[in-house]
C-alpha cells in the first residue's frame, strides 16, 4: 500500500499527524520519502483497513514481494506469523488462543457470513482457513451455528482486526470464542494476497504461530511446514468421528415444516457430519440414526435401514476408502437405498468402481454454480473439497448428474442398477438460500417408493 493510500485510510494528513503525534511538516516529509518510519506503526496499526503488511511495503518500495517476506524480524505491532512452505513469512496480529504453531493446508472461503459454521465444519480438519470477507466476528458467535461440538480447523486468518460484535444473537465475541476452542487466528493480514497465491500456486502448507511468550522463530516454523506430508493419503475421518446416537433436531427456527408421517429409518455415517445435514434429514422424514465412521457393513445392516446416508468430512477419500468402500458396498449389495455429499459422494464413487483425485484448485465458500444435467437448472451451492470425483473412472452403470459451471469438475453422480446417488457440493448449507433442498426429498422419495412397493408385493 502506498503512502498516499495510507494518509486517506488515517483520515488524511490532519488525522494521521494527530494519531501519530507528528506535525503536519513530517507528514509531508513521508510523502517525499514514500516512507512511514517504523516507530509511528503501532498508532496506525489501529486504524481499520490498515495492516503491518501495508506498513512493510511502504518501507521498501522497490523490494519484491518474496524480499519482504522473507524477514525473521517480527516488525512493531506484530505478535503472529504466518508461514507458507514456500518461505513466505505473514506478519501480523494474535487473537484467540496462544499457540506455538498449528501447521496444516492453507485454504481461502469466500463466504461473506458463516464463519462459525465454516470452522465448525469437521471437513475444515487439517486445514487453516483465511477468509476473503474482510469483517470477519463482527457478529460475534452463539451458541447455535456450530456444525459440529468443536472447532476443526487449525485456525483463521482475516484482515480486520475483531470488534466488539454488533448482533442481537451474539453470546461471545470471536476471539473469546476461539479461546474456549483452543485455536489461534490473525489479523492483519493481506487476504487478497494469500489468495492469489493459492489461486495460482493451488493448496499451500502453511503454519500459524501465536506464542504466548512473544518469540517466533521463523526458521523452525518453517522447517515445520516444510515436513509436513499434506492432506494426500491423510485419513482424518476417524479424527472428527463421533459415537453412535440419535439425532431428532430439525432445522432450526421451523425456517421449513417438518415431515411428520410415514418417517423413515436412516442410517447416517458420520464421516465428520455436519450437524445441519442431520436436521435436513430429519425435516425431510427422516428418524436418523448415526453411526461413526467406522461402522462395518454388518452394523449398518443389523439396524434394518430403509435407507443410508454418507456424510461429509475431511481428509483423502482414498484413504478414508480403505475401511469405509466395503461397509458402503455391503449396503448396496443388500440393496438399500444411498445418498451421499462431499467425502460422501466420493466414497459411493469409490463403492461404485470409480476414482477420486486431488483438485488443483479446491472449492471452498458459498456462491459456487452448479448444472443439474437432470433438469437443466443451476443452483448457486456452497462447497468444501479438495478432492473430486474422476468421471473418466466411473463405470458405464454410474452417470454423471451435476457439473461445475467453475471448471467443469464433478459435482453429482448416480447409479443406474441401483438406488444410489450423491453430489459434491452441500445442500444444507442453503446459499440459494434453499436451491438444493430438494435431494433431502428426493432421497425421502426413493424409500417412500420402495415402501410402496414392499407393501404392495406383501398384499399379492
């Protein structure tokens, strides 16, 4: 950020003389040397939209980003830093709980709200999240829009520092509330470009570092990020797996009227679900009964299924697949109706005799177009993978439903011997806001008609 930029965020130079403590003449002696020298930075660092990197840049405008990155000198103001594998260091501001260092696969969400429910996502496991909406806990947190009991991401990165919330439904603010989930964040930092970066150079390791003594050492940093293997052949289902239990919550605030009669029995496979998938399933018609990830083919069966539903969740579906492929294939054998999202969808693939890959570009945040082949129609989806469904591999049985409008990726699958389908991206989510509700039912549908036809084939 230039100087000039810098005097109008402040207020303009009358502002920034008077934050600063400075008369107007050294003001326009910053303007002549493009140059805001290091002692005024801690006063300016409070200023919205002003951040420590946009202080560095002004110290050294001819230096290249890569040379700016790479000091190991924490600069006044910051007690945080992000490092990249690739020796990029972010310096920038701690809140929430101290750490010495969480490392994992750096990821951007476009989402403009949500961010309780995205760091809650089990599917966030193994990975630090930067949001591009620059207000980030403006709205504090409550205790409703968790989707799972704890936060699964490492940690987030935004841009703004955090502000006392201005929400009727807020409980906690953001950074008392990612204390209580013992995950750091940093602000300050310039989101824009960690995400061009992970535009043009795909997933990153990174680690964050909040130390509670104020010491960062950069070097080890990253030699930590540098060790760490990546989410590929990485197995994290059975990290965010929960026991057996029954869920009977609908979606909350009776946004939808709950389906009371004929209910159904389902099986759910926590593959790392999201609780507002469950309440989906329940507003549907569904009587949910959700076993954890590990759940062999026989205990699926022995709960006598009208039919199974595979959840969401982290990590590779290769790896996932070892254990979870065989259960799915006993269900399909015992001809059980299945529906799948995210990991759940590559894994049906998997059941199917398909294959999965690692995108180049991951789908993360709200806003995401979808084709249905079926119909015809888009629907604007909210999505969390990194990974996708090889259509190349997919047997002649196995169709292709839904398409990416982004890269053509895909997005949806179904089987044509059996009563089985799955979509990538997250119909609970409700970006449309409800555009995708529609598979709850329509996978409600397919056992109201096996119903039907079990009760007709008893009478003959």
């Amino acid at each position: 950020m230039d100087i000039d930029t810098i005097i109008h965020k402040a207020g303009g130079a009358e502002q920034i003389a008077s934050l600063t403590g400075v008369g107007l003449e050294a003001v326009r002696k910053w303007r002549q040397s493009r140059t805001v020298p290091t002692k005024h930075w801690p006063a300016l660092l409070r200023v919205p939209g002003i951040a420590v990197q946009d202080l560095t840049e002004t110290t050294s405008p001819t230096a290249t980003p890569k040379e700016m990155d790479m000091t190991n000198t924490a600069p006044p103001g910051a007690n945080a830093a992000l490092v990249l594998a690739d020796g990029t260091i972010l310096w920038g501001r701690g809140f929430g709980a101290h750490s010495n260092g969480a490392v994992g696969e750096l990821c951007f969400s476009t989402g403009m709200t949500g961010y309780q429910e995205t760091l809650t996502d089990p599917s966030f496991a193994g990975q630090i999240v930067t949001f591009t909406f620059p207000h980030i806990g403006n709205v504090g947190t409550n205790t409703d829009d968790d989707e799972a009991a704890t936060m699964a991401a490492l940690g987030a990165v935004v841009k703004e520092d955090i502000t006392t919330p201005a929400n009727w439904r807020s409980h906690s603010t953001f950074d008392a509330w990612l204390k209580s989930q013992n995950r750091p964040g940093i602000s300050g930092i310039d989101t824009r470009s960690i995400t061009r970066i992970l535009r043009d150079k795909g997933p990153q390791t990174a680690i964050l570092a909040f130390p509670e003594n104020g010491q960062i050492d950069t070097d080890t940093l990253l030699n930590s990020a540098k060790a760490w293997p990546g989410l590929e052949g990485m197995d994290l289902a059975k990290e965010v797996t929960r026991p057996k239990r029954n869920w009977t919550k609908g979606v909350w605030e009776n946004t939808r009227p709950e389906r009371t009669a004929d209910r159904r029995r389902v099986v759910a496979l926590d593959y790392g679900a999201k609780d507002n998938i469950l309440r989906c399933l329940v507003t549907a018609g569904c009587d949910v009964t959700v076993l954890p990830a590990t759940a062999t083919g026989a205990e699926i069966l022995e709960l006598a299924p009208e039919g199974v539903f595979l959840s969401n969740g982290p990590g590779d579906p290769a790896a996932t697949g070892t254990y979870a492929v065989p259960a799915i294939r006993a269900v399909l054998d015992a001809n059980i109706p299945v529906f799948g999202i995210c990991l759940g969808h590559q894994l049906l693939a998997q059941a199917l005799g398909g294959k999965t890959y690692k995108l180049d570009r991951g789908h993360r945040g709200a806003n995401q177009p979808v084709k249905d082949l079926t119909t015809g129609k888009v629907e604007i989806t909210s999505q969390n993978h990194g990974f996708a469904v090889d259509e190349k591999s997919l047997p002649a049985d196995v169709k292709v439903t839904h398409t990416s409008l982004f890269d053509g990726s895909n997005e949806g699958i179904a089987s044509t011997a059996k009563d089985a389908f799955s979509v990538q991206y997250h119909p609970e989510a409700s970006p449309g806001p409800s555009d995708s509700f529609y598979l709850f039912e329509r996978f409600v549908a397919v056992m109201d008609r096996r119903a039907t036809q079990n009760a007709a084939s008893k009478e003959a």
